[in-house]
C-alpha cells in the first residue's frame, strides 16, 4: 500500500478534477437537482486524494532526507574515522541542526558514541576500525615496552657490575704482577751455555 502511495503520478489530481467536471457537466445536463451532490462529491474526492498526494510527498521527503542524513553521516565517519561534527552533517545533509544533534544523541547512546564538549560546541566520536587499529598497535607497543624494560634496567645492571668486575681485575693484575728481573740473556759467541749446566 505504502509502495501504491509513493508511486502516485502529480498529475493525480488533474485527471480526478477533469472526471468530477465531466461528471457534474453531465449530471448538470441530465438530471440539475443532483448538480450539488456531484459538486459535493468532486470536492471530497479532490480534497482527499490531495490529501494522500501531499502525505506521499511529505512521506517521500522525509525518506530523502534520511538517506541524506544517512549518506553524509557515512561520507563523514569515513573521511574523519569516526568523528562527527553536527554543523557539519547539518550543511553536508542540508537538515536543521537541532534535528541532527537530536540524531546524534540517539545515535551515540545506542552505538557506545561519546560527546566530546569543545569550545565550538559538541562534536561526536563514534567506534571507528582505523581508531581501534592504531589502539590495538599502542596497547601492543606499550605491552613490548613494559615487557621489555625490567630486561632492560637488568641488562643495565649486569653491564654495571661487568664494569666494576673489570676494573676489580685489572686492579689484581697490576698488583700481582711478578717483579720483573734484569737478566741478561745475551751470550757471548763461543759459548755453550748448556754445557756449563751439567
């Protein structure tokens, strides 16, 4: 029925005005005393099928209008990953902004949105893939991060005391070290120093 409505030609009511003259022209000419019936009739039935025209233009423009809204509300949750600016969907989808701000009340409390207060007004921020992407990668960094810095204040550590164990054993080595004898090993030609030895 709906479907009936909506597909109702403008020119509706130019055939409706041209059968009810028809009709009271005729009725006029055969029978004058129902001529105010007719003229009663023809207005009922102008009356309300421009009734049902202009609810199915009111009707028509209010789905143009959601589909404008709608369209511009996914044109700007793309374009700006999930922030909304109501003056912006209002100018995008050319709707008044108190009935988009009313759209995106609604809207941000059935799909977990959050009011976000700014100086220009409220603006809104809704669950955005790119936004829970680069979330998921800072929660992932930050867990590699946490993970990885007690191994790092260890690593610190173990150099510092490689350091000092250093420094401890060249201090042992300069002490330790065997008084150095002046000995001469240079022998003179002609003799045999492993005889003298037995």
């Amino acid at each position: 029925m709906t479907n009936m409505t909506l597909s109702l030609p403008k020119d509706f009511i130019v055939v409706l005005a041209a059968i009810s003259a028809g009709s009271i022209g005729i009725s006029s000419y055969l029978n004058p005393s129902l001529v105010p019936t007719f003229l009663a009739g023809s207005g009922g039935l102008l009356a309300g099928s421009s009734l049902m025209l202009s609810a199915a233009s009111k009707k028509e423009e209010e789905l143009l209008e959601s589909a404008r809204v709608s369209n511009s509300f996914k044109f700007l949750y793309d374009i700006n990953k999930g922030i909304i600016s109501p003056d912006q969907l209002s100018y995008h989808a050319n709707v008044e902004l108190s009935q988009i701000i009313l759209f995106l009340d609604v809207l941000a409390d059935e799909q977990n949105g959050q009011r976000i207060p700014t100086e220009r007004g409220i603006i809104y921020s809704f669950p955005h893939p790119d936004n829970a992407l680069s979330k998921l990668t800072d929660n992932a960094k930050n867990w590699a991060d946490a993970q990885q810095q007690p191994l790092l204040s260890q690593l610190q550590g173990l150099q510092t005391k490689f350091n000092q164990l250093l420094v401890y054993q060249q201090q042992l080595t300069t002490k330790q070290q065997p008084p150095r004898s002046e000995t001469n090993f240079n022998i003179p030609e002609g003799i045999d120093p492993w005889k003298s030895l037995l």
